[in-house]
C-alpha cells in the first residue's frame, strides 16, 4: 500500500457509474488498502463502456512519482473471495502537482472634483461653486458665511484601506493680517460660528475616520494646519469610495480689506498594504 495511504473511511460516491444503482451498495475497508464494495443482491454492471467506481474517505498516498498498482476483482459472492468472475489491474502516480503564483499588481486612483453651489454636504449647504483646483469663495460680507466644498474618490485594491488628509501651506492672508483659524480641531471639530465672527475651517462627510468615526458630524468643524489631518478613511479596499469635503470662511465688521489668495489646501491619499 502506498505510504501514507489511508482506506478506513471510505465510501462510495454518487457519481460511480458502473453499478446500476450505487446507493444500494456499501463501502469498507477492514483491511488498510483492501477496499470491499458489496450488495446482497448484485446486480449486473451497466452496459457500454467509460463506467466507473467513483470512491471517496481515502486519504491518497504522500510518496509522489512512483509508480503503484490497484488491483479490481469482481465476485459473485458478498465475501469477495469466492465465485470470481472478472479482474484487471492498473498502475497509477501521485504526481508532485503544480504550483499556482501570480502577481497582482497594487494600484489606486484618487480625483477630486469640483462641486457646485447649492450642494448639501454634511449639514451645510455650499454658496459657491469651487473648480478643478480652486476653492473661489468670492466677495464675503460679514452678513453671510461663504462655504465650498470639493468631492473626493478613491478606488484602491489596499487589503488594509486608505487614508485622505488634508492640510494648508498657511492661513489665507491679505498683507500682514491672516484669516483667524476656526476653534475646532480634527480630533473635536465643533460647529461653525454664525455670520459675523472670522475663521476659516473645514468639514468631512466621513463617518469612518479613524479614533471617533463619526466626529464631524451634525455639521462640526476643525481649523485647518501644516500638519496632515484625516478627512476619509476605509479599513478594506474601495472601489469609487466617496467623500466630500467642505470649506467655511466667515468675517467679521473689522476684518481688513483687501484679497486673500495666499493659501493652499494640499489632500494626500495614501494606501494601506
């Protein structure tokens, strides 16, 4: 018998071809290597040729590339000894079997589009359209908040997800006077002042960040940094996974005049392998 082979649990499957009626058989193997398959009442093998006994429970050999030989003998009799009437033998080889590999190559896609005005995103409403590249706030007044926002898609095949952060080169500045950061931070963003007050702040859609999942939500706010913060997140690959990011600046009856166009809000996608 084959090294390793094992015939204790055999039975015979559904799908043998030879006798008439397989289920009415039975399957055993007393002795290791000798497998008995028996009927009381017999039963003359199918017609035509391509039948065969299809069995099951065995643990196969573990000696690769040699050659072994199976012995099928037929009885007349349920103790498979006397009354022979047909036997053959055949050779067979447990080949070592062939090793499947393959490369799949890592891949992500990140765009951010621009969003219109009008545009819900996180309990807010934006007031101005933004473009491929530009948050244009417009002509602000301490009487109204102008809000944009910028729409954010990653498909990536990271089993471990991504992260999108965002940060700015520095608050928007005309002259010497900056555009005072709004109180909230990424970790407890809060929600926006009405009209009236300065600041200058961001919100996210996503309700999978990192730490507190959910914490921007209800509309709440952080003051943007020079140092990445998270605005989406996923723990498993993506495929067109959606965020959107929003932007508020508010001034105040004493906010100086002039142009504020010294900043820049950089996002930064990264995958996790």
């Amino acid at each position: 018998m084959p090294t390793g082979m094992v015939t204790s649990g055999v039975s015979l499957t559904g799908t043998s071809t030879y006798m008439p009626t397989p289920a009415s058989w039975t399957a055993a193997s007393a002795t290791p290597g000798t497998v008995k398959i028996t009927y009381a009442t017999g039963e003359i093998p199918a017609s035509s040729s391509g039948r065969t006994i299809v069995l099951g429970g065995i643990t196969n050999g573990s000696t690769a590339e040699t050659g072994y030989f199976v012995q099928f003998s037929t009885y007349g009799n349920v103790d498979c000894s006397t009354s022979p009437l047909d036997t053959g033998v055949t050779t067979f080889i447990y080949t070592t079997g062939q090793a499947v590999s393959l490369t799949v190559d890592p891949t992500m896609a990140f765009t951010i589009d621009l969003l219109a005005g009008s545009q819900a995103v996180n309990g807010v409403t934006t007031t101005v359209a933004s473009t491929d590249g530009t948050i244009p706030f417009g002509t602000v007044t301490a009487s109204a908040n102008s809000i944009a926002a910028h729409s954010l898609t990653v498909t990536t095949n990271a089993g471990s997800g991504y992260s999108v952060y965002t940060r700015y080169s520095q608050a928007p500045t005309n002259g010497t006077h900056p555009i005072t950061d709004w109180t909230g931070t990424n970790a407890a963003p809060t929600t926006f002042s009405a009209a009236g007050t300065e600041a200058f702040g961001y919100t996210t859609s996503s309700t999978s960040l990192s730490g507190t999942a959910g914490r921007f939500a209800s509309s709440k706010f952080a003051a943007f940094t020079t140092t990445n913060a998270e605005v989406a997140h996923s723990t498993a690959a993506v495929t067109s996974d959606n965020t959107k990011v929003a932007y508020q600046v508010g001034i105040s009856g004493t906010t100086p005049a002039g142009t504020y166009n010294s900043s820049t809000v950089i996002f930064t996608a990264t995958p996790a392998y």
